[in-house]
C-alpha cells in the first residue's frame, strides 16, 4: 500500500552548502568528498567520495565537473561514489591500453569500441560493466550536449544497444527451513545488541530494505482506518513513502527498540535506529566490539549498521545450524546466491 508523502514529510533533494563561493570551490576541487561539508544529505557510511582512484588529472577534474553537477540537479550522493568506481574502470583502462591520451580529444570511436572489447573479457560481472559502460555513456553525452568536454570527437558514443544488460532472472528465495531458524527466539537471543536484534527482526518480519529500516524515524507506526499497526516509512528504492501492515511481532519490536532509544539518542536527534542519527556528536550505529560479540567473534567488522544486521542475521545460519562452518554437511546452496541476510559473512 503506497500514499503519498505529505510535503512537510517528503524526503528533501540534495542541496548544495549556502557558504562562501571559494569556500565551496575549495571543497569541490578536491579528490575526497565528504557529503556534511558539501551540505548534501547521505546515510550515514556512503557519505565519501574518492576519485584519487582515477588517475588521470584531466580525466578526474572533468568527472568531478560532471558530478558536482549532478548533485545540482538532484542525484543522490551515493550516485556520484558509484560513477567515480565506474569511471576509475575506464581510467584503469587508459591507463593500460591508451596511456598517450591526455585530453578528451583522444576519446575517438576506435578507443571506445576497444573499451567494449576490454570490458567484455574483464573479471568483473554482468552488472559491474552495465554500469562501467553506462556511466561512461551518460558521462560523454553530458560533455557533449554542454560542451564541457572540449575537443571530444563526434564520434565518442556508445550506443543503448552496446551496453551489456543482465539477464534477468527468477527470483531466488532463501528456503524455509533456513527462516525457521533465523526467526527462532533462541538464535535472536544470541544477538547482544538489541539495536541489532530489533534490526534483524524488522528485516524479516517487513521485507523492507536494510537501509530504508536504518532510516525509520522515531516513531513511525501508524494506525489504519481498523487500527491495525502500518509502519510508514521512506522507500529509497522508488522514492516514494509507503505504508505496510505490521504484524504484532514487529509492532513490538519497534516499540522495544523506541525504548531502547529514548535512553541513548538526545531528543532533538532521535530515529528508531543510529543509522538516522546524523550529527557528527551522535553515537556510533552499533559498537564493533559488541557486534562482535554478537557474533561470536572472528568475523570482518563493517561501520555499516545495515551491514552489522545483516551478516548477524547471516551468522545465525552460519554458526549456530548443524550445516555451519565446521560441519561435515555442505552449507545450503541459498546461501550463495542471494546478497541478502542468508549470504555468508567474509572471513
């Protein structure tokens, strides 16, 4: 069920810092972006960029160009962190193959099919050069309908039908058996931390993105027209707020991590989780130490809160079942195939 989002509601759109010119100059010219001092709102551990990874000078100042003015016209963040990955692909290709090209000029047709060529044969997947070769696309038609790119071939295009597509696919859904066990009061008692317990629980119970629930605001149950609990929230995916109905577990949960928040979060500054803590006072989503022993030790650390309930709900299943590590029965093949709370935490 989707509503509208009232206005005063609505997520707002990037905007740019309202300071002095130079001072805004001075933090665009340079090759690590942070979003709070460019005055542009992200989550909390996708808020940098780094586009020192691109290692051609002319080409990097004309990407950050390009993405200072796409955070003009309104494009997340996050969209700039993953053009600046995309487009240090075709820097590394440069770098590699035309290591004589200096200037946009030096961007002809032949480079570019060479590029799809190289692409093709890389390590990287399906969607890794869907976007490589996407961004590159947009990234030459922005030069080119502004004229920013001085000297750029006519011939510098790559055409839709060029841009490799994942296949698509049928949905893959972790087995029930393997749920039961995520959903057992035993194995969310091995969760210490309740911010993560409650996280793992909401995940499950709503389907909801790990991201979107680390942004759920203080309070956001609201009753339907018979009463029943809907948790209203903003869904990042297609931007736009929706309502769904909540079962009396996840209702309770949210209550019980509301109240685990009124003694840790100041007032003025509370959401239902730290990811939606957004000062630079605010305590960290999550101590690694404790999540650690939530896990049971031994595992990579993330800053990540999504990614800390994540991979707690994967440790679940991956320590505490009779085909976990160490166990001489192969673990479930779900388990590989699906980025969500049953993929396997790195060692």
């Amino acid at each position: 069920m989707t509503s509208p989002a009232p206005a005063a509601r609505s997520r707002s759109r990037p905007t740019l810092i309202a300071i002095d010119g130079a001072c805004v100059d001075a933090e665009y010219a340079a090759d690590d972006w942070e979003a709070g001092r460019l005055g542009v709102p992200a989550r909390r551990g996708r808020n940098t960029v780094h586009f020192g990874v691109i290692t051609q000078q002319w080409l990097r100042e004309d990407i950050k160009r390009w993405s200072r003015f796409r955070l003009s016209t309104g494009y997340a963040f996050t969209s700039v962190d993953t053009c600046a990955q995309a487009m240090a692909r075709f820097s590394e290709f440069l770098a590699e193959r035309h290591p004589h090209v200096c200037t946009p000029a030096g961007i002809s047709r032949n480079l570019l099919v060479d590029y799809l060529s190289w692409m093709a044969s890389s390590r990287w997947a399906v969607g890794t050069r869907s976007n490589s070769l996407t961004f590159l696309k947009v990234f030459l038609e922005w030069g080119r309908r502004h004229g920013t790119l001085d000297g750029l071939p006519a011939d510098a295009v790559i055409y839709e039908e060029e841009v490799t597509r994942p296949a698509d696919a049928l949905p893959k859904f972790i087995p029930e058996f393997v749920m039961a066990q995520l959903e057992s009061e035993a194995s969310l008692a091995r969760i210490t931390n309740p911010t993560v317990r409650h996280l793992v629980i909401v995940l499950m119970e709503t389907g909801m993105r790990g991201g979107d629930a680390c942004e759920l605001a203080f309070n956001p149950m609201v009753d339907d027209s018979v009463g029943w609990p809907c948790l209203r929230f903003a869904n990042s995916k297609v931007s736009t707020e929706q309502l769904i109905p909540l079962s009396a577990k996840a209702a309770e949960t949210i209550r019980a991590q509301q109240a685990e928040v009124r003694g840790s979060a100041p007032a003025a500054r509370r959401g239902c989780s730290p990811g939606s803590w957004t000062t630079p006072t605010a305590p960290s989503p999550t101590p690694t130490a404790r999540c650690r022993d939530s896990w049971g030790g031994g595992r990579r650390e993330s800053t990540c809160a999504t990614t800390r309930a994540w991979r707690c709900g994967c440790t679940l299943i991956s320590s505490a079942t009779p085909w976990g590590p160490g166990s001489s029965t192969p673990a479930c093949p779900s388990t590989s195939s699906r980025s969500c709370s049953a993929t396997p935490v790195p060692a």
